[in-house]
C-alpha cells in the first residue's frame, strides 16, 4: 500500500487539490471529512455519532476514524491501495495507527505535503466556499466560481455552504487543529520527507508543484 499525507488546517486547499492531482497521479482520493459528510447524509450509526462533532467543528474520536479509514483501505483490491489522505491522520494516535498498519501491510509513506497559508486566507477561502448539494464538488463564489451562480459545473445541482463553514464552527476548527494537529507538522518532520508548499498561491501553481512532489516521493 502506498500513501501520501495532505496536511493543512481547514481552508488550505486539500480537497481541491486532491480531487485535481489523485487521478493523475494513480491515486484514490481518501477524503475523511466527505466520508462523515456521507455517513451524515445517509442517516448511518457512524453519521449520527458523527454529526454534534462535525455541527461543533470538534474531532470525531479517534477509534470511529480509523475504523472508516481501515474499511476504506481494504475495500480497495490490494494492488488498487495507493490513497492520497486528506483530513488524516489528524490526531497523533491516528498517525500512529496507520504506521502500524503500514507496517503490518508493508505499505509505505511516498510523501507527507503541508499546505500552508496565512489564517485571514483561510477564514477568506471557507467564508466563499460553495458546494455542491448532490455530488459535492467545491467552489468558492470569487477565487473558483461556477460558470453559473449558485449552480454545479459538473452536475447542475444546488451550490450550498457547508452547515460547518458559518464563523463561529471556523473559529473552532482553526484552534482544534493548532491544538490537535499541528503537532504532526514536528512528527512527520522528524520522520524526514516532510515537505510544505505555500498554498496561498494561485491553484493551478499548486496543483502542478504537489502533482511533481508526488510523483517524485513515488519514484
Ligand atoms: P474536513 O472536511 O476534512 O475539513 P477540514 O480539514 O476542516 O478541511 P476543509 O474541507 O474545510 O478545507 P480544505 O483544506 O479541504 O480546503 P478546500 O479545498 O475545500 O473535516 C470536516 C470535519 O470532519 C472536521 O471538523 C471533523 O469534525 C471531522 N473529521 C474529518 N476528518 C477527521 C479525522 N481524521 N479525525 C477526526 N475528525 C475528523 O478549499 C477551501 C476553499 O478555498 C474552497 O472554496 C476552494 O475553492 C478555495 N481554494 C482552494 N485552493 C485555493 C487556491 N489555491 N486559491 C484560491 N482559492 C482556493
């Protein structure tokens, strides 16, 4: 199994680059957060668990994560686990689970890319964000609009907030990941490989430098 680490606190760009670097790179995008988001949607016990954490922008504990992250993995044939992880590990205990379970796969970590980007960036980007009622993809109403208001490129369906995305939910994501996170910056970087990439650069700038870091920690 392959893996490679997306950092970055809420707002950086992870799920946007992702869904425009994974399939040209041979990898499946892993996002957590539009796991929950369809657990939630689709009324499951781990939806209903789930929720109070996501409406508060708390993290969901621990043991309900990596078991999604382990049912994803291994849902996958064993020559298709190549995954690009966004939104995990987010808390040391996790990243300590999937070392083990690389371990025990003898799976590898390619490459672990922090996005970073000033915080009024980030409050500016979750602010705009939009997204899509039916299938999900993201837009933000001035950096990345729709060709249509308020409508899908992709699908045509309805262009929404996310019910986190409102300014107090924000705030409390930012401080959950300085306080739960961000020590992972210091963990992958004691590791080695740990590389950071200014995301508050123009998208296609980013994608094309995560795009070659990829393919080079593959190579
Ligand atoms: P999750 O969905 O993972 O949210 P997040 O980490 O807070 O990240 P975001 O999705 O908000 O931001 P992003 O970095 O993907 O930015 P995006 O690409 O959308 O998690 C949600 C919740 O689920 C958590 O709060 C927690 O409760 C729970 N959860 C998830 N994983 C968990 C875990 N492992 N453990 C415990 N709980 C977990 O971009 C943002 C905006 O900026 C968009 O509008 C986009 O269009 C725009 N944009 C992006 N890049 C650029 C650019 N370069 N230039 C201009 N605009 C840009």
């Amino acid at each position: 199994m392959d893996v490679v680490i997306l950092l970055g606190a809420p707002g950086s760009g992870k799920g946007t680059v992702c869904t425009r670097v994974a399939e040209a790179v041979g990898y499946r995008h892993l996002s957590t957060g539009d796991r929950l988001r369809e657990a939630v949607k689709a009324g499951t016990a781990v939806g209903r668990e789930a929720r109070p954490y996501i409406e508060r922008g708390d993290l969901v504990p621990d043991e309900v994560m990596i078991r999604i992250v382990a049912e994803a993995m291994t849902s996958e044939a064993p020559e298709l686990r190549r995954f690009i992880l966004d939104g995990f590990p987010r808390t040391d205990a996790q990243a300590l689970l999937l070392q083990q379970r690389l371990r025990d796969e003898g799976g590898r970590i390619c490459a672990v890319i922090l996005l970073e980007a000033p915080r009024d960036v980030l409050i500016e980007r979750l602010a705009g964000r939009r997204v899509c009622r039916d299938c999900g993809a993201t837009y933000h109403v001035v950096n990345i609009p729709p060709k249509h208001e308020g409508q899908c490129d992709a699908c045509g369906g309805e262009l929404v907030q996310r019910p986190d995305d409102n300014e107090a939910t924000v705030r409390n994501r930012l401080e959950v990941y300085e306080r739960q996170t961000a020590s992972l910056i210091e963990f992958y970087e004691r590791a080695g490989g740990l590389r950071r990439v200014d995301s508050a650069r123009p998208l296609d700038v980013m994608v094309s430098e995560i795009r070659d870091l990829i393919v080079a920690g593959v190579s």
